[in-house]
C-alpha cells in the first residue's frame, strides 16, 4: 500500500538510493587518487629537474678540470 502512494517499489528505491550513495563515494576517491597521483607526479618532475641542474653543475666542473 505503501508503494502504491509513492508510485514505486520501496525496496528498488532505497536500492537505487544507496547505489547513488556507492557512486558518489567512489568519485570521491577517485578524485582523491587522481590529486595524490597529480601531487606525486609534480613532486618527481621538481625532483627530476633538481638532478637535471646537478648534472649539468658536474658536467660543467667535470669540464673546466680538463
């Protein structure tokens, strides 16, 4: 009787309902996954480039002892 007020099946709603709830979760962590992966990357570039000037740094005194 219940069902037939709100137009629907309660069990299929409140189904639906917590699938919204499951997906919206894992949008969220996904979105968290995608910045930590972002942050990590950014992260290896400046370290990357730290060892590009050192290298460059030992090249150049590597060159003035020859």
């Amino acid at each position: 009787m219940i069902n037939s007020l709100y137009g629907g099946d309660l069990q299929s709603s409140t189904i639906s309902n917590s699938k919204r709830t499951l997906n919206d979760v894992r949008l969220s962590s996904s979105t968290d996954d995608t910045n930590i992966l972002y942050d990590d990357l950014l992260k290896e570039i400046v370290t990357l480039r730290k060892e590009k000037e050192q290298d460059k740094n030992t090249i150049r005194l590597l060159q003035e002892q020859m």
